[in-house]
C-alpha cells in the first residue's frame, strides 16, 4: 500500500488552480438510457437511467455556471460548463465512469467531473435511480448498492452508441470513480464481490458505525432494509448480489471516501488486478475510515492512499456557500472545502495519467 498524508501545499494548490484556468473549455450533455433494474429501485418504477457527459469542449464556447440551489442564491458552487457544445477535436479520449454518492446527484460532483473533462477525459456520470437527490428515494435504490456498477455500464454503452459522443471515446482506456456509496460503486466496477451477508453481519456486531447508521439522505432503518431486501419484489434481484458486476474493459479505479467496504470482503479485494487510488477525510464520521477506505487500501494489492487531515465526509461533496451553511445540514466542513477538492483532483489526473495515459 502506498500512503500519502495531508493537504497539498499551497505552491502545488495554486499552480494546478492556473493550470485549469488555462486550459479549454469543458462540454456538457444529458442523454437517458434504460437498465433492468432501475425500475426496481425508481419510486415510479421507470427503467430509465439519467446520464450526464462531461468532455473538453472546442475553444471559444462560452460556459455558464451551474451552481445548485434558488438562482441568485446558490446553496453549493459547482463550477461552469458549455451546454452541447461541440468538442475540441476528433481524436478519441479516455473515458472516465463516475458514481455520486449516497442520495447524491451527477452535478453535485462536477466539481470532480468537469476538471478531468478539462485536462482531456470524457467523464461519464449518472444519477442512479432510487438514490439520487431529484427523485423520491426508495429502499430498494438504498440497498440495492451493486446494481449501481450496471447504471454506469448501461450509461457506457449508451455514450457509446450516441453519434455525437461515441465516436470521441477511446474504449481501450476506461476507468471509473466515484464518491461514497459511488466508492463502493467504482471497486465493485473494477471486480470487487459483494457480500450481503457479511455487511449485516457487521453491522449488527457494529450498529453505531456511520455506514451502518441510518443515512441523512434517506433514514431507512437496518430492519427495514433487511424486511426490503427479503420481500418479494426484491428477494430475487439480491439473490444476484454476489455475482460479478465487474464492467468490462475498466483499467483503473479512483474511490473517494468509499463507503460500505464491509460488504465487500478482503479476500476479494486482495484478488482485484485493476490499480486502485483511494482518498479520505481522516475526519469522517459517515464512511469511517477504519472501517472503510483504510480496509480497502489494506485489502487491495498495491492500493494507493492518500489521507486528509481534518476532512469529513461531505466535504467531498460541491463547495457550500454561506447559503448553504445557514440551512444545509452537510454543510459542516471544519476545514476549507476548496483544497480538499483540488488534492482529490490533483491524485486522480495523476493517477489516471499513470494507468490510462495521459489524454
């Protein structure tokens, strides 16, 4: 395990902050793909799959910002895109998969997103049906954690097939990431096994763990997910829990603040053959790091490690703006947002540079 430690220096901050000022302008599209699952886990039973596509866009383009919240008073920024704009060129590009965590959505993460789509990827995200922060949350997308990987398969190859998109991947070097539960979702991409068995295990040996806590997003309590789990409408699709959910063709893994590792047992893990990055707040009280990402980074042969001091959970998550100090209750970091970003973004271009090439 290689393991890093701290906040990037301020000289290294500010020079990666000019480099993404001078680089182009970063593309923005939404396109829908259907998954068999997804109506399971959709409170309208809708099969269908929301993607959102980030790519370097051709010079010139104007962006907007896409900040979240009332207009004129944002509770997160999130950065600035070019709505289907054109792209920069017609070579292929690297393709990035990316899962957003718990009860999250694809925007809320292009803070991470768009900066690798301006140094050169095509990055692919979706919000998952059942789990995400627009639609009515359900047990069954609470639960239901591997049946993310095969949202993001789906979303490939539905950018794969669009003509305006598919022709700019470079399907020989595909990586995937995510954020919490979308950490999760990028090691079970990238071949990790799920184990539901050991999870609940855990849990009632640990029910004070954040993972095993219910969720602000979305409390379900562990005995109705276990009553869910067990009811007819989806005792069959978790009787596939355990199955490979690998996608193929995935080179590379980046988990930030990966969540419920307990389901995902070490002996797997020690058995991935895909590079693994993992980063993590060491002030986590969600994902805890000793019984999530510090496990995986353990388990996983040659994981790469990078801890930070003083981050929590949802400092991960887009900046909060006074806005959404006030009246989100997330909005907790103890320490300045905007440099936990940057070293998550400044490891993952590093890495994947080092496993996929450089765009």
């Amino acid at each position: 395990m290689r393991r890093f430690t701290g906040l990037l220096g301020l000289a290294i901050a500010a020079f990666s902050l000019a480099a993404a000022a001078q680089a182009g302008p970063v593309g923005e599209r939404h396109l829908q793909t259907t998954d068999a699952t997804a109506a399971l886990r959709d409170a309208d039973h809708k099969p269908t799959v929301r993607v959102t596509v980030w790519y370097p866009a051709g010079a010139g383009v104007a962006e907007e910002r896409i900040d979240i919240g009332p207009p004129g008073n944002p509770l997160f920024t999130v950065g600035a895109v070019a709505q289907d704009a054109a792209f920069a060129d017609a070579r292929p590009r690297p393709v990035i998969l990316f899962s957003h965590g718990f009860g999250g959505t694809a925007r809320m993460m292009a803070w991470f997103g768009a900066p690798l789509a301006r140094a050169g990827y095509v990055v692919i995200a979706v919000d998952h049906p059942g789990n995400n922060g627009m639609d009515k949350m359900t047990a069954a997308g609470a639960i239901l954690w591997w049946d993310r990987a095969q949202d993001l398969r789906a979303a490939l190859d539905a950018v794969k097939a669009d003509p305006a998109i598919g022709p700019h991947l470079d399907l020989k070097r595909i990586g995937v990431s995510g954020f919490s539960a979308g950490g999760f979702t990028s090691l079970v991409s990238a071949g990790a096994r799920v184990d539901m068995n050991r999870f609940q295990a855990f849990c009632r040996a640990h029910p004070a763990d954040g993972v095993c806590a219910p969720q602000k997003e979305f409390a379900l309590s562990r005995d109705d997910a276990r009553k869910a789990l067990a009811s007819p409408e989806l005792a069959a699709e978790a009787a596939h829990a355990g199955d490979d959910h690998a996608i193929p063709g995935v080179r590379a893994a980046f988990a930030i603040a990966p969540a419920i590792v307990q389901a995902l047992p070490p002996q797997g893990l020690a058995r991935m053959k895909v590079p693994v990055a993992i980063i993590l707040g060491a002030a986590d009280p969600v994902a805890p790091p000793e019984t999530n990402g510090l496990v995986a980074a353990k388990a996983i042969p040659h994981a790469e490690l990078k801890i930070l001091p003083g981050v929590g959970h949802y400092d991960f998550l887009s900046t909060c703006t006074p806005a959404g100090v006030a009246s989100v209750p997330i909005c907790t970091a103890k320490v300045p947002q905007d440099p936990t970003h940057q070293a998550a973004i400044d490891m993952a271009l590093a890495f994947f540079g080092r496993t996929l090439g450089k765009p």
